[in-house]
C-alpha cells in the first residue's frame, strides 16, 4: 500500500530527527497522523499496524546512507553543547508528555519500534510528573 510507505518514510524521518536533536518531525507526524484527520473512515492503525520491521530497516538503512554520505563529504559531525542537549531533553520531555496525554497508545507503539541505540520514549521522572499534571487538571 503506497499510502502505508510515505506513512513509515515519514516516521523514519521524524525519528531520526529525535535521535539527532530535533523534534519538529516527530510532532508533524504526530499530529498528520492523529485520527482527527481521518474522519473515522479510516484509521492511522491500519496504516502503521504492520510497519515495525519496516521502519527499523529503513531507519538503519538512513542512518547508514547519512554516514556514508558525511564520510564522503569529509563531514565531522561534533557533539551538540550539553546546554543544548539539556534544552532538547526539557523540551523533548514536555512534548513527549503532552503527545503522550493526547495519543497514548501511538506513543506506546512508537517507543516499542526502538529504532535506535537511545530510545528517547521511555518514561522519566520528568515525563511522568509531567504527563500527571497534565491529566489532573
């Protein structure tokens, strides 16, 4: 299903923008494929549903393509600064906490795909006192 594709090449995409400090594509996707946008005709579970072992593989088959490309380009990528990191990680925490208040279940599924070494969707301390401001209000 062509639809299916684009819907885990842009998860692919989004997730490997979290991996590398950025956010902005996991909360596209995120809100592109929330079911207000399906009008109950269709579901985004019955697009992902199977995708798992598809979006790992291109997800490592994107990774080792960026590689590969900054090893021809001579491109040294350093570090991001630890005030930076420490900015994504509030950031990330705050958004992750209202993703997961809004769409439980694709956030849960998303963090089970543990697409790379770092899986930034468990749960933290900071997530959870977050998420649980957040539903007591």
């Amino acid at each position: 299903m062509e639809a299916s594709k684009h819907y885990d090449d842009a998860l692919v995409y989004a997730l490997w923008g979290v991996e590398h400090y950025d956010s902005t594509g996991l909360n596209t996707y995120l809100a592109l494929i929330s079911d207000d946008h399906f009008d109950g005709s269709l579901t985004a579970r019955l697009l992902i549903s199977n995708s798992s072992d598809k979006v790992t593989q291109r997800y490592n088959e994107l990774s080792q393509w960026i590689r590969s490309e900054q090893q021809k380009l001579g491109i040294e990528l350093q570090s991001p600064p630890k005030a930076a990191i420490n900015d994504f990680a509030l950031q990330f925490a705050l958004q992750l906490a209202l993703q997961k208040s809004m769409n439980p279940e694709l956030v849960s599924w998303i963090s089970e795909l543990e697409v790379s070494e770092n899986n930034r969707f468990n749960s933290t301390p900071c997530i959870d006192e977050l998420l649980t401001s957040m539903t007591a209000n």
